[in-house]
C-alpha cells in the first residue's frame, strides 16, 4: 500500500502460477502495452528486468515481450551465449535484451557501454538484473520469476518492492 507508488501499473496484474501458455499470453500483452506507451511520447522508454534462476522463464518471457512488442523475428530472441546484449528491431526501435548472468562487476558492465544503452534503448529487457542493481531509472519494472514446489509447469511471478532503482 503505497510502498512502490512509482512502479508502473500492471494491467493486467500477473496471472497467478501461470503455465507457459499463460505467461507467454501476459508477456504479449506487456510487451503490446509497453511499446505503445513508449510510442506515445517522444523520448519515453521502458526498462523490464528479469530475476530467477536458470530455467524460472525469463528468456520466455523475454520472447513474449518481444513478440508483443512487435519483434518479427522472434527465433532471434535467445539466450545469448556470448552475446551479453542482443538488440531485435523493432517498430518501436530496436528492444535490447541483455542477459549479465556473465557480467561480474559493475566495472565490467560499464565497459560494456552500459550507460548509453540505458540512454538510448526504448526497450529494454534485462535478465540477471543484479550486478546492474541502482543503474536502473525510477519507473522500471522487475519482475522475479520462481519455480513452483511440485508443479514444473508452472512458474509464480512477482514484483518485488523496492530493488534496483537508483535513489
Ligand atoms: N509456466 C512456465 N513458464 C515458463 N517456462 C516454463 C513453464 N513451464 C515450463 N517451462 C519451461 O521452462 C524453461 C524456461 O526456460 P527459460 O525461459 O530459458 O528460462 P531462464 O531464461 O529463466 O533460464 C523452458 O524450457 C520452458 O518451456
Ligand atoms: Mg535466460
């Protein structure tokens, strides 16, 4: 109750230990309703970060944004093996998809051009959040994604309160 006012709102809300077909349903209509935002005024950009561990659904989800953010080559959205940041065109500019499972050090990440991705992306979707915790701008949306106790099919989907935003 008012502990994350700045949290963009989620309309919907995640669907409850949703199966795959469902998370990649709420992940289109994310992506559809991000990019439209992001089109509707000039300079305004929205930023997804994705914490779980291997195999919690990030990358699925990340593809689902995508897909609704009108990504036509959605074979292409992966994880990266040596790519730490892939960029997929896109009608609304091209979405960036950075993966820093092997990113160690923010020293590290700032070599990577960090910052101007930051700057420059309108969309930008961020798996292994972590080591990026307070470059993120207020207005970003995390998400933590889990494995379900005795359920593989099914993931829970959260956003936690107050991680990663820079003060
Ligand atoms: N409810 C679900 N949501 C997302 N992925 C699921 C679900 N149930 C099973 N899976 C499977 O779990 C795996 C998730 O892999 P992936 O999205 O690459 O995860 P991560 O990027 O978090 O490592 C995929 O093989 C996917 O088919
Ligand atoms: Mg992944």
């Amino acid at each position: 109750m008012g502990a994350d006012r700045r949290a963009p709102r989620l309309d919907p809300a995640p669907p409850h230990w949703p199966d795959r077909q469902a998370l990649v349903a709420w992940g289109r209509h994310l992506g559809a309703s991000l990019a439209a935002a992001v089109a509707a005024s000039a300079g305004a950009s929205a930023v997804v970060t994705l914490s779980g561990e291997v195999g919690a659904g990030k990358t699925t989800l990340v593809r689902a944004i995508c897909e609704g953010a009108g990504v036509p080559d959605l074979d292409a959205v992966t994880s990266p093996t040596f790519a730490i940041l892939q960029e997929y065109p896109a009608p609304v500019g091209p979405v960036v998809h950075a993966d820093l499972y092997r990113v160690r050090s923010p020293h590290e990440l700032a070599a990577l051009g960090w910052d101007e991705v930051m700057a420059t992306a309108p969309l930008l979707l961020v798996e292994w959040p972590e080591v990026a915790a307070g470059t993120f701008p207020s207005g970003t949306l995390h998400l933590r994604l889990a494995h379900v106790p005795d359920d593989p099919d099914r993931r829970s989907v959260t956003v936690p309160a107050g991680v990663g935003e820079a003060a």
